[in-house]
C-alpha cells in the first residue's frame, strides 16, 4: 500500500511533500510520472538507465516536490520508484540527496 503524502510549503525550499502517516524505511512511496525530457529545469528528475546514461524525466505527480537534503530521507531509483531510506515520521519532510552539483 503506497502511503499519504501532503504538499505543503517547506522550510527548505518553497514547497515540499511531507508523510502523512508513518512511512517505514524500505517502503515503496510512490513511482514518479512524468514525460521524458532532454532540457533541465524545474521539476526535472535526471535517472540513469541501463547504459549509465542520465534520462531526464519531467515530473508530474507530486513527487515533484521532494526537495534536496544530504541527510536525505528518500531515493529514486532507475525504474522511477522512490524507497524510503529511514523511518520517516508524520509530517517529516520527504528529501532527496541530488548530489553534489546541487547548489
């Protein structure tokens, strides 16, 4: 069962998806939609595929909104699922460690 989430605005930067239950490190959150793209920009998600060539995918659900931290929470893997990497807590933000480009 994908569990709750809820956009609402983020301390880090503008808006972020937060738990809306308990979410239990392993367990799958969603899987991002969203149409392939070769122009970054905002809401770009950039995934490597088979050939270790990045794919860059514009995101559309709300896994749009899970915003970048080292101590990140979440990952996204190469088939689009995002996994929980920790326990997650109700109203803990949802982050993503976007590498060391990120500024």
């Amino acid at each position: 069962m994908i569990p709750k989430v809820v956009v609402k605005e983020s301390e880090l930067h503008g808006k972020g998806l937060f738990a809306g239950e308990v979410i239990n490190k392993g367990q799958l959150i969603g899987k991002v939609k969203g149409r392939k793209t070769r122009k970054d920009g905002p809401h770009v998600l950039w995934l490597d595929n088979d050939d270790d060539c990045a794919v860059g995918i514009h995101v559309t659900c709300s896994l749009k909104y899970i915003n970048h931290s080292k101590q990140a929470n979440v990952c996204y893997l190469a088939d689009r699922r995002v996994l929980a990497l920790k326990d997650i807590g109700i109203d803990e933000e949802l982050t993503h460690d976007y590498g060391d480009d990120w500024n």
